[in-house]
C-alpha cells in the first residue's frame, strides 16, 4: 500500500525463465536418452570449497565486487581470472 492506495504487481506470465532453467531442462533430456551429465549449473556441492576459492571470494569482498556478474560466459578461459 502507497500513498493509501493498493498497487496491483502485474502478472508473472510475461517473465520468462532464466538461462539456468533451461540448461538443466536440456540436460534433464539427454539423461532420458542416456548421455551422463555433471551438472555444474546450481546446487549443493558435496565438498568442502577449495582455500583458492574462498581467498578469491574474500578478495572480491574487500576490493567491492559485490554486485552480480553477466549471466553469460566469461570473457577468455576462465582459468585467466582464477588467482595463483
């Protein structure tokens, strides 16, 4: 409520789902078919976060990278933007 009037939130429907989605869509299909997938796209890692890692992310803290990146490849190797 704003200003004493009810503002309505538009319907969902127009929104379409993310890239994610439909990666694991894709995948879910070549599983039917039989092909193995590691999926890397969300999760829960069974793992502990490797030190590299977390120096990394603590880095990025300090430095002021907290906003969310491109949802798209990175630019280059990806190993170019891993430190050490």
């Amino acid at each position: 409520m704003k200003n004493g009037k009810n503002l309505m939130v538009p319907p969902a429907d127009p929104i379409t789902p993310f890239l994610v989605m439909e990666i694991m869509e894709k995948s879910r299909l070549l599983e039917k078919k039989g092909k193995s997938i590691v999926h890397l796209e969300v999760g829960e890692p069974d793992f502990p976060t490797p030190r590299i890692i977390t120096q990394a992310g603590v880095r990025a803290l300090q430095e002021g990278n907290t906003h969310y990146t491109h949802s798209g490849p990175a630019p280059g190797p990806v190993r170019a933007h891993l430190p050490g």
